[in-house]
C-alpha cells in the first residue's frame, strides 16, 4: 500500500511555500512548532503573522489549520 494524501518534509516552510503554491490543500497540521517558551526565543518561533498568512496561501477556501502545542 501507498500512502498519497500525506506529505512530511524537513524543507524550511518558507521554501515549500515558493516552491509548492499551486497545491491547495483541505487541511494542515503543525504539530509541537515552538519548542522555545521563553520571551527571549520569540524570533525563533514559526508561528507568526507571516506564518498564517503564508497558510491561507496553501489552503483551499473552506481548508481548516490545526495546531498542536505541548
């Protein structure tokens, strides 16, 4: 069996979105992306403005985002 409604990668997002706009996705999963609580770690952390924006852009319209923290 294959499995084909399900991508994993460890290519940066910021290069996915470049390189992946014409998939459109239903539903995406971030799982765990901020492992750094701490104030000082803020510009490390993937969700951000830019990161949700950037979703909107690989989701279909009635596409939904999950997310999972600790």
């Amino acid at each position: 069996n294959t499995i084909e409604n399900i991508l994993i990668t460890n290519i940066q997002f910021s290069q996915y979105v470049k390189v992946k706009l014409k998939i459109k996705y239903n539903n995406i999963f971030t799982l765990f992306p901020d492992p750094w609580p701490k104030k000082r770690h803020k510009k490390r952390r993937l969700i951000n403005k830019e990161f949700i924006y950037d979703l909107t852009k690989l989701t279909k319209p009635n596409g939904k985002f999950f997310l999972k923290n600790r």
